[in-house]
C-alpha cells in the first residue's frame, strides 16, 4: 500500500468517529470561546453583539451605582481556594500513591493482578458514589466522628462536612487511582538491579529513593500529577457534595453563571480560562516526558 | 555496613508498605460502609436497625428510580453500541499500518474527552445543544446519546487499540493469499480475533456512560434524569438510605462488569 493510501484509509475509517467528536464534544469548545466575548442577555443566554464584559467579569467588578472598577475578591478567593485544593490534592495523592504503587509492582507476579484489580475497582465505580461513600464517613454522625467520640479524643463531633477540608478529603479520595496507576506503570518498567547497584555504591535507602527511583520513574509521576490535577481544578460533583454550595470551585462557579448567575458570557469566559490552564499543562506534560525519554 | 543492608529485599523502602496497605483500607472502607448501611432495617442512616432488604424494596417500587434506570440503560447501550463501532473503525485506521500524515491529530481529537475538564464539554454541548433544540423543537433522549456516545469514544479506543497492536497481520495475508476479498479478511479473521478487544471496549464505554453526572446534567431536559442525576438531586444533608441501595446495586453492576472485562482482557494471553 503506497503511503498517500495508508494515510488516505486511516482518515476514511477514523472519520464517522472524528465528526462525532467533532460535533459533540470538540467543536462546542469553540462556540464556548465565541460566546465569552459577547454580550450578555436578559436572562439568559447572549446578544450577538461583542462584549468584553465576559473577560472583564473573571477578575474584576464595576460598582452598578458609580461604576467604578474594583478586583473581585470572591472570584479570585474561588480561584485560589481552586488552585490551592488541586495541588494539595496533586501532593497528597502523590504522598499516598507513590508507596501504593510502588508494593503494587514489587508483589508477586500471581497476587499483583489481584492488587491492581483492588486498585481498578474503585478507579471505575462511579465518582457520584465514592463521593457519597467519603460524605456518609466524615459528616457529623458519621462512623469517623462516631469512632474519635469513642476513644474520648473528641467531645463532640467535628465539623468536616462542608468545608474546604472536607472538599480536600473528597478530591484526594476519588483521585488517588488516578495517580497510582502512572506510578505503578512506571514501577513496573523499573530495573531494580539499579537499586542494587546504588546500595553496592553505599547509597542510604533516601538517596537510592532521591537519586535512582525518583528520576527513573518521573515521566509516571508527572502523568500521575497532571491526572489528578486536571480534574481537580475542574471539579464539580465533589466540591457541590461536600463543599456543601458555600465552598465553590472553579467548576461550580462555571455552573452558577449558566444556572441562577444568568451570566452566559462570564461563564464561557471562565470555561476558555480552564481550559487553557488545561492546555498549557498538558503542553509542560509533553515536553517533560518527550525529554525523559532516552529513545528521544 | 554495606553487607548489612544488602541482607535486606532491595525492593522494599521503609514505611511503603504500611502506607501502601494503610491506602487500600482508606479506599475500601467508606465504600464498605455504604453498602453495609444500604442493608439497614432502621429509618435512619445514623442507627443500625437490623439486617433488611426494605430500602432496596423502596427504590425498587419508585416511579422516578425505575424511569432514571430505564433511561440510564437506554442511553448506556446505544453510546456503548455507537462509541464501539466507531472507535472499532479509527482503531483499524490508525494501528498496524505505519506513520501517516495527521495521526497524531486524530489521537489528540479521540482523546480529547479524556482530556478537556467534564464541566467544560458540559457547558459548551448546554450552549450548542439548546440552540439546537430551539432550531428543530426535538428534545428527546438523542441529545444525550449522541453526548455520551462522544466521551466514550476513548475508553472503547484505548482496548480496541491495544488488541490490533498484539495482533499479528500475518494471518489476513493469509486469508488475502487465499483470495479471500477484503470484507471476507475483515468478517472471518480480523474481527474475530479483535472481538475481545471490542467486547472490552464496549463494557468500559458502558460502564463511563451508565456513571457520567455532569455532562447529563447540563445537557438533559426536564424530566430526563438518568440514576446519577436522580441520585445528585435526591442529596439533601444526608444521603437517604434509598440512595445507599441504588448506589450499592450500581457498584454490584459496575465490579460485575469489570470482573467480566478482566477475565476477557486476560485471555490472550
């Protein structure tokens, strides 16, 4: 087959799944951008008519009486509260992820299947659900306030439910997973001759782990990282669950400007700024593997 | 000194394993308890009332919970059918036959969803859609089809692709040697040796639709909730045990079908 067919075939049969996407999920990224810098409708929806209002609306406010222009500091605390949950999130997984794999891969051959199947389960089981399990844990009533109550460590219940923490917990939670299982593909592909010889050299257990495992293995924690973290900035079923409405994120905030906001324009606007926070960590991802790469 | 330490396995690090198992046991054990507590006979989520199956009774009898189930399988099916034919062709396309100009632009538009924040897509198919909907005046369930299809294009992908990647071409060259014509190739040698991978493709695609909440959410019209959505709007301050037993018998659907994907997936080897 000449090469001009090659590539010819490849298109025809990849297209009917190519316009699918194309109309149901890539293409509408672009009316999204489209509407962000229009004008706002009555209620809802836009006027065709162009507006920087949409952009303008993501830092700032203007005072409806004298007009004049202030930053908004309730954007920017859910922005921050955002940015600052995704990487504690990216951190914590990591934390718990790295040794998780890490006993996943050094298991023997015949259990290991069963130990990535334990790690599977949950990484399929629906979001809604595992964030309704971590709610049923951590309100009030809960098996956790009722356990610490038990053991006289607490008097009375602590409030978890409803907070950033309980947000923090909920996201670690429902993306661990989501970081094990890069680290763990990583891991498998590592030659533990390596640590071997590090010990041989008199390398201490945290130099073998900070000078051979950590360096052989990053393109698995970056991967890791940018699938926990891309999530975690766009979340919204976690934040609403147990963010309880007050502790909105990024995600919850798009929605509120196409839902009681009315602001379609702001909305759209603060949907193109996630995604392109999106693209440019994808774009750092590439070129931190492409690099890692020995092969080139 | 160095003797000493090579006594020890190399492979483990101090404290991994207590971390390790310590993560397993977090993971496991709030699902544990929401299953546990979808048996209870009390009223209350809070007291356990003794072992009953009263809450599974309940949302079995409810009208809303049968609808949303209805409609969560309807929708699952045909975006699992129309996602794995689709995904099965742009496998076939883009595998075994060497670099060609555009692949990569057509890996970065499959796993595009896999990519894009979930709220994003979301909002952008509530703009295109409901203009939509003003244009033609339908609004049936095909909205959501059609968006589930979409974001389960991926997940059909990735297996479908792996399997053509193991797969040995020389057994089509055999068949075409044997003047076997190209759609007789595909029926009798490549589709049955890729049907694992299909059959793969198709429950992970199943399982991604049956769980999605917030691209249904916005794209959905009234009355069009699926179990998800039912589940989101039934949360009040705390979860009604009717919910716990939804929930436990989609968690039973989803171990099911995973149990079946691996067993599938293992056999070629």
């Amino acid at each position: 087959m000449s090469g001009r067919s090659k590539g010819l075939n490849g298109w025809l049969l990849s297209s009917p799944a190519l316009i699918l996407l194309l109309l149901a999920a890539s293409g509408p990224l672009l009316i999204v951008a489209v509407y962000s810098v229009l004008e706002k409708g009555d209620y809802s929806g836009v006027r065709w008519i162009l507006s920087g209002d949409g952009w303008f609306n993501v830092l700032f406010q203007r005072d409806i009486f004298d007009q004049t222009v202030s930053l908004a500091d309730a954007n920017l605390s859910i922005f921050w509260r955002s940015v600052k949950l995704s990487i504690a999130t990216t951190l914590i997984t990591f934390a718990f992820g790295l040794p998780t794999a890490w006993f996943i891969a050094t298991r023997p051959p015949k259990s290991r299947a069963l130990w990535l199947f334990l790690i599977t389960i949950p990484f399929w089981t629906n979001l809604l659900i595992r964030t309704f399990a971590i709610m049923e844990v951590i309100r009030n009533q809960g098996i956790l306030n009722t356990f610490l109550t038990w053991t006289g460590l607490i008097s009375e219940p602590i409030q978890i439910l409803y907070t950033d923490t309980a947000v923090l917990i909920g996201m670690v939670y429902v993306y661990l997973p989501l970081m094990v299982l890069p680290l763990y593909a990583a891991i498998d592909r590592f030659d533990f001759r390596l640590i071997e010889a590090g010990y041989d050299l008199y390398a201490s257990r945290w130099q073998v782990l900070r000078g051979v495992i950590l360096p052989i293995i990053r393109p698995g924690i970056v991967a890791g990282s940018i699938l926990v973290f891309i999530p975690s900035l766009g979340a919204y079923v976690t934040p609403r669950v147990l963010g309880g409405g007050k502790n909105m994120m990024i995600g919850n905030f798009i929605e509120l400007q196409f839902g009681q906001g009315q602001n379609w324009p702001l909305g759209a606007a603060l949907s193109t700024v996630l995604l392109l926070v999106v693209l440019i960590s994808l774009v750092v991802y590439t070129r931190v593997t492409s690099k890692d790469d020995p092969r080139g | 000194m160095a003797d000493k330490k090579r006594a020890f396995d190399v492979t483990t690090l101090p404290g991994f394993t207590a971390i390790a198992i310590t993560a397993f046991v977090l993971l496991y054990a709030p699902i544990i308890t929401l299953v546990f507590y979808s048996f209870n006979g009390g009223n209350s989520v809070n007291q356990w009332g003794g072992f009953s199956l009263q809450w599974y009774v309940v949302a079995w009898n409810n009208e809303a919970v049968q609808d949303a189930t209805a409609r969560s399988l309807i929708i699952a099916v045909w975006a699992a059918v129309i996602s794995t034919a689709l995904a099965t062709m742009a496998a076939l396309g883009t595998t075994r036959r060497g670099k060609f100009k555009g692949q990569t632009v057509i890996y970065i538009i499959i796993n595009q969803p896999l990519m894009v924040p979930e709220i994003v897509t979301a909002v952008a198919l509530l703009i295109f859609f409901s203009s939509v909907k003003i244009a033609t005046g339908y609004s049936g369930l095909g909205y959501l089809i059609l968006a589930h299809s979409a974001f389960c294009i991926p997940f059909a992908y990735l297996p479908i692709k792996a399997r053509l990647e193991g797969m040995d071409t020389a057994m089509e060259t055999a068949a075409a040697d044997l003047y076997a014509t190209p759609w007789q190739t595909f029926r009798y040698v490549t589709l049955p040796l890729l049907l694992p991978g299909v059959i793969a493709g198709a429950m992970l695609a199943f399982i991604i639709s049956l769980d999605n909440v917030i691209i249904t959410e916005f794209v959905k019209s009234a009355g069009q909730d699926t179990l998800p959505t039912y589940m989101l709007g039934q949360l009040r301050r705390a979860l009604t045990p009717e919910v716990n037993a939804i929930s436990t018998a989609l968690l039973a659907l989803t171990v099911l079908i995973l149990t079946v994907f691996f067993i599938v997936t293992k056999k070629r080897d």
